[in-house]
C-alpha cells in the first residue's frame, strides 16, 4: 500500500513538474494560430525532408500534451493537416489524440478513482451502474456533441467503471468526424482567422444529432420491448 501511494506521488509530481515547465519555457506560445501559420512553411519543408521523422516527433509531441491534458489540441490538429494531408494528417491525428486521451483516463484512474470511490461511492453507485450498461454509448455521444471539453471528459471517464479499451475504442471513433474537419481545415491555414471559424452551427447541429443517435435509439427500443410485455 505505501508503494503505490510512493508511486502515486511520483506519477502527479512528474506530471506537474513536466505542466509547470511547459509554461515557465513559454512553450504554450507556439500552440497558437498565429505561430502555426507563422511557421507553415518551416514545417512543410522539413515534413518534405524528413517525413518519417517529422511524423514520430508530431506524434510524441501530441500525446505528450493530450497526456498531460494541456492546451493546444485544436492547433495541433490543424498543423497535422497543413503538414501531412487529409488521409496522413487524420490518421496520425486520430491515433494520436486517442492514445493521448487514453493516457489521460489512465492517469485519472489511476491517482484520484479509489480516493473518489471511497469518499463518495454510495453517490457514484448508480453512475457506475449506468456506465456499465450503457457508458461506450455516452462516452461516443461526448465525444461528438461539442459540450464539454476535450480533457474534461478523458479525465471524468477515468473516475468511472468503463474499461479503457472500449475508452480507446469509442474514443477513436467519436473523435473522428471532429478529426477529419480539423485537419482538412489545416489544409486551409491561410484562411482560418480563428479556430471558432472552423465548426459552423450547422456543422454542431450535425454532431450532435448524430451523437444522440445511438442512445436514443437505445431508449426507443427498451421503451418498445416494455411496451410488448405489458399484458
């Protein structure tokens, strides 16, 4: 027991410590848009160089900041279009991303779900039972309806019961639309005055019906089977 909390404490401070020093090195400064089309060309050139290198090294940098749950998805996700391309850029952006995401469920999991259960388990019972039932369903509505943010729900979802491959999994899957606009955006740099520009309302409205899809259709048909067994 005294190991784990030794791991514990050595695991948040290494993250804080590696939070902390992205900010005093003002490395948040070339997670911005301005920087991103200040240096497009910069990064096509080496991209054109150094294409497998450029791709690990973006992938590092990717899952090292979703990991840590820090800012700058957005941005990132569009520099991976306007260095890679729609196929290229979306399928490192969304392995990226969801290995990020995992890495940050697992983390939530693993520092904060026995202190939240033991404090407040008679509370969470039901969101646990419902997580079991049905939790890939409302993760995938999450992960395409733009309500809460990218890191909020990898680290709620680490402090429920759903299981990190279905996490993984759901996560890749539900991201993916919001991926494929983002990165083919990217393509378009020179044109994105902000990233707010890049999800028109139509574009939400879409989102979001397609997310509630899944469990309204669930609903439907527990609704319809009760109704047939009733006498």
């Amino acid at each position: 027991m005294q190991r784990r909390t030794v791991y514990k404490i050595a695991l948040a401070g290494t993250a804080l410590a590696l939070s902390v020093l992205f900010y005093l090195l003002e490395l948040d400064q070339y997670l911005t848009l301005d920087m991103l089309k200040a240096r497009q060309g910069e990064l096509t050139v080496l991209v054109a160089r150094h294409r497998g290198i450029m791709i690990i090294a973006y992938m590092i940098v990717y899952i090292v900041a979703t990991g840590l749950s820090l800012p700058g998805a957005v941005i990132l996700t569009l520099a991976g279009g306007a260095m890679f391309g729609l196929v290229t850029g979306t399928i490192v952006v969304s392995f990226a991303s969801t290995i990020g995401a995992t890495l940050a469920c697992l983390a939530a999991r693993y520092l904060l779900r026995d202190w939240v259960q033991e404090r407040f388990g008679d509370k969470l019972r039901t969101i646990n039972e419902g997580m079991a039932r049905e939790g890939a369903l409302y993760l995938f509505s999450l992960r395409l309806v733009p309500v809460f943010p990218f890191f909020l729900i990898n680290l709620a979802m680490g402090l429920t019961s759903i299981r990190l491959t279905t996490f993984y999994l759901v996560s890749q899957l539900g991201m993916l639309p919001a991926t494929i606009v983002y990165v083919n955006a990217g393509r378009q740099l020179a044109q994105i005055q902000s990233p707010a520009d890049i999800l028109s309302p139509g574009l939400l409205i879409s989102f979001a019906l397609l997310g509630l899809l899944p469990i309204t259709t669930r609903k439907l048909l527990d609704l319809y089977r009760r109704h047939r067994v009733r006498p």
